[in-house]
C-alpha cells in the first residue's frame, strides 16, 4: 500500500488569533535550520520506522505540505525538500502533491518552484472573502489578494485548488457568511474546506471567550447555534453547486477529494516530518499490534534540537475504535460486514448497543451494514465519537 508523506512548515507570517496550531512567526533565519533537519529526518525515515516497529513502505502516492505557511520558505528551501522526498521514497506517477499556501505568498520565484518540485494542487488558507472578518483575525490579505492568485495559479497549470473557509469568525453574519460560499461555488473550485470555529484555550480568540472578554474581536463571535447554522447553510449551498460533502469539514467536486487526507481518515500509512508531525505504520509482523503511531515534538527549539518521538502502540482493538472515530467522518460511513472480516464479528458486535441508540436518537442512519451520521449526528461528531473511544466489556485491552 503506497504512502503519504506529511511535511510540517511551522511558520507565518503573523499568528492568526483563531489558531491552534504548532505554528507561530520567527525570523527566517531558523528557516534553513529546520529544513536541515527536517531534511536528516527523511534519511532517517527507515531506520526510525525499524526502531518504531513499523512496517515502511517505499512506494509513495501524496506529499502534503502543510503549515504554518510553507510557501513563505525560499524557493531552494522548498525544492529541497521535494529533492530529498524523492531521493528516498519512489514516487508513483499520478501523485498528489499539495503545498498549503495563504494568500499574498505566491510570488512568482514561489510559484515557479511549485511547478519544478510537481505540485499539482495547492490548499489556499482563505478563512474569508470578507475584509472584515479576514482583518479582525490577524489574516495580511484582502479578497482581492485571493482573486489574483487564484487567476495565477491556474496561468501555472495549477487548478485543482483547495479552498479553506471558518464559520463563526468575528463580525461574520449569515449574509457576509453567503457571500463568502459564493465567491468559492463561483470562483469554479473543486475542492473547499469547511470548518467551525475551536473554541479552546489552546488559541488567543479562545481563550478571550472562554474569559468572556473583548479582545480580539471576541465579542463579535458569532454564537454556537448561528456557528452551526452557517455550516448548515454551506452544506446546503456547496451540495446544491454539486461541490459535495464527502467528509464533516470536506467538499469535492467528482474525482477532487483529497488523497492524502483520506488516508488519515481511512487509517492508510503516512508518514510526518517537522514540528507536531504525526506518522502511523503497520507493525511489523513480530508482534500483536495492528500498527504504531509516533509524532515529533511539539516544539520548533525541541524538535530541531532532535528531541525524541513519543510513541503509541495500537493495539486491534484501539485499531477498532479508530475505525468507528475516524470512519465516520466520512459521508458514506463504514461497512460493519469490513470491519467484521478484519476484527472478528464478536468485536464488532459489542459495539451494537451504541451503534442501535444513535440510530434510535436519529444521530446515525443505518443501511443493512453501513452506517454513517445523519446531518445532525456531524454537527454533535465529537460527542458521538466519544463513545466509541472507550472500548465495551469484553474488548479491554
């Protein structure tokens, strides 16, 4: 089964107020000590799997770059990495290749690049068409910022873009919210991303509303219920532009979905690189794992330091759970009958309980043996998730 490569670019230009991620602005001068290591870490990549007890396999069919800003790197910096990728996995030749980007890096030396390293999609971090909203959050770029790289990406042969956007930003309304979802249906794009507002303390603006103060623009976020009716209303309109809904936070247009992200959600190998990157792998034979999973430092000091992964063995029956929390993310859900060959019916069949209340609180539909959440049961997913992380009597490890 062919790989995906994640590569982590912990870096932007300014720290969105709205973000929680291992990402933050420093000078440019760490740039090039990062990409050295993250470079030595991809030449490791066999010998760290070995030690971790995964199986690697060298053919690869996704590289994802993702942020931070990746496209802030220098253009050699960037052909480095995609270099290096390639000296040491094999390369099928209908890959995908995205780089995230946000708006107003794409400088010609960028794009250029992007074309010699093979990039053939690119995730653009939008968050709004509105000035507004896009201000209010920290974001450097105007709508007129996006429209123009939007015309020049495709000048490039880069059309197959990703479009990011947030419902429940400051100042945003159900109007200005509709405005947005039609600039992405009529700006022809196969591929956006739709994502609610985290209100944790894990990000400035959530921490300011878990405090209930102003900063921030905190007291213009709109509430959870006008949140979720926003979501609603793009699921509508992106569905109705046959942009559709094919993950809680996806949409594509026929043939569109991304690659790499499926395999996360549909429990493939991958492998991270960088700052808070996430790797999992079958085990190795020797042992009753289903697979390992292992992430690098949180920490750019710590991390280029070459502080150690932490690792997690997943036993069958995590491995079991996992199917159920990440599987159903996914619109057409999963296939109990799958799940029953590779686990053993007895497994599955402890979870029948959970699987028969959600069907009765109309949370899930169930279809001879497929299940999958009802439009209700995605906007309460994390709730319902929950319930499969903790594994019925019988399934302890």
């Amino acid at each position: 089964m062919a790989l995906g490569i994640y590569v982590s670019v912990p870096f932007c230009r300014s720290k969105c107020s709205y973000c929680n991620f291992a990402s933050d602005v420093f000078s440019g001068a760490v740039f090039e000590r990062y990409v050295n290591r993250v470079v030595a870490d991809i030449e490791l990549a066999a010998d760290r799997a070995e030690r971790m007890g995964g199986e690697l396999e060298h053919p690869i069919d996704s590289i994802y770059l993702g942020g931070g800003t990746p496209s802030i790197l220098d253009s050699h910096q960037l052909e480095r990495l995609f270099v290096t990728i390639k000296q040491n996995f094999c390369l099928q030749n209908d890959s995908e290749i995205t780089v995230e980007c946000a708006p107003g890096t794409l400088t010609e030396v960028v794009l250029e690049a992007l074309g010699r390293c093979g990039v053939n999609r690119v995730s653009l971090g939008v968050q709004s068409f509105i000035d507004q909203e896009s201000a209010s959050v920290g974001r450097l770029h105007k709508r007129a910022t996006i429209l123009d790289d939007m015309v020049r990406l495709r000048a490039a042969g880069m059309s197959n873009m990703n479009i990011d956007l947030i419902a429940g930003l400051p100042h945003q309304t159900a109007h200005s919210w509709e405005l947005s979802i039609n600039e992405v249906i009529d700006a022809g794009v196969p591929h956006v991303s739709v994502y609610m507002l985290e209100v944790d303390e894990d990000s400035r603006l959530g921490r300011e509303l878990i405090a209930g103060g102003t900063r921030y623009h905190a007291h213009f976020v709109p509430d959870e219920e006008q949140t979720a009716d926003f979501y609603v209303q793009a699921c509508e309109r992106l569905g109705a532009a046959q942009i559709a809904e094919y993950e809680i936070s996806n949409f594509a247009k026929t043939g569109f979905e991304s690659r790499h992200n499926l395999k996360y959600w549909t429990r493939q190998p991958y492998l991270g690189f960088g700052v808070d990157a996430h790797s999992m792998l079958r085990a190795s034979a020797v042992n009753d794992l289903n697979a390992v999973r292992f992430a690098f430092s949180d920490s750019l000091e710590h991390y280029i330091a070459g502080a150690p992964l932490t690792r997690t063995a997943v036993s069958p029956n995590a491995a079991l759970e996992e199917e159920f929390f990440l599987g159903l993310r996914l619109t057409k859900g999963i296939d109990l009958s799958r799940l029953a060959r590779e686990y053993g019916a007895d497994s599955v069949a402890a979870f029948a309980p959970e699987i028969d209340d959600l069907v009765a609180t109309r949370l899930m539909l169930r279809e001879g043996d497929v299940i999958r959440l009802t439009g209700r049961g995605r906007l309460l997913s994390n709730e319902i998730f929950q319930r499969f992380l903790s594994a019925p009597a019988g399934l302890k490890d």
